[in-house]
C-alpha cells in the first residue's frame, strides 16, 4: 500500500492538462469545464510526483460545484480525497454545490455536505442533474448536495 505520508496537494499547472482529463476520461465523469486552473492534485513524492488524485471547483452560472474528484484505486481509503476537498474548499465561496451517485452522500455528509432537493438548487445545477438522470437511465442514482459554511 503507497504511503499517504508522501501525498501533497498543490494547485494544479498547465502541465497536469492531460493527465486530468486522461483520469476523467478513465472514470467516465463529465467531461465538461476541465480547466487546469480550477484543479487542485494529489501527488506521490515517492513516485515521482505522480499524480494520483484530482478534484476541482466547478465555476457554473450562478453556482460554484465541487466535482471531478478522483483519487487513484490503489491511493483510496487513505484520507486523500478528504484532503481534495478540504484543499479546494479553502477557497471556494458558500454554499458549494455536488453531484453525486447516491451511494456517496454518506461520504460527503461526513464533510459537511447535505442532500437538498433538485428544485432548490440553482437552474445551472437542476439542469445538470437532469443530463445523467436521462443518460444513465435508471443505472445510477444521483443526489445533489450543498455546503452552506
């Protein structure tokens, strides 16, 4: 197992572009708004700073969403992710919306985040929930989630 004990998280550069839409390509997330600028990665200084997770602040009309986060298969369960988040929050403004697959709210509840309904969020979010609903249909279920403070 990697030791997590070489992870830092840093701001994202232009030179990470391609493995960021190369690991949202792997893990079938929407691929749309894959600016660097808004990323933030985590790295194995024991791997040649590899990049083993990824998580950005979405900028939407009237909304800012936390999404893409990914952290590499052999990297998970180490507290990684949770790093993601609390790196990208730092500086994200409230509230701070997700989507996510229902299976995951627990998770993110233990962020901070709570489950709202479709018709409370912002018009830029209730459409974005309906485009998986209908690709998906039925597959997956998603929920949309906020952080308030």
């Amino acid at each position: 197992m990697p030791d997590s004990n070489s992870i830092t998280i840093r701001p994202a550069t232009v030179d990470d572009q391609a493995t960021i839409k190369g690991m949202i390509r792997h893990e079938d997330l929407d691929p749309s708004s894959l600016n660097w600028k808004h990323f933030v990665v985590a790295q194995d200084e024991q791997k040649g700073n590899q990049i083993v997770g990824i998580g950005q602040v979405k900028v939407l009309p009237g909304a800012h969403e936390l999404g893409s986060l990914i952290v590499l298969e052999a990297y998970r369960g180490q507290g990684i992710a949770g790093k993601i988040i609390a790196a990208l929050e730092a500086t994200a403004p409230r509230p701070l919306y997700l989507l996510c697959e229902e299976r995951m709210t627990p998770y993110y509840a233990s962020h901070g985040y709570r489950r709202i309904k479709v018709s409370h969020a912002p018009w830029a979010l209730r459409l974005k929930f309906a485009v998986p609903a209908l690709l998906y249909l039925g597959r997956y279920k998603f929920a949309l989630m906020v952080k308030d403070a």
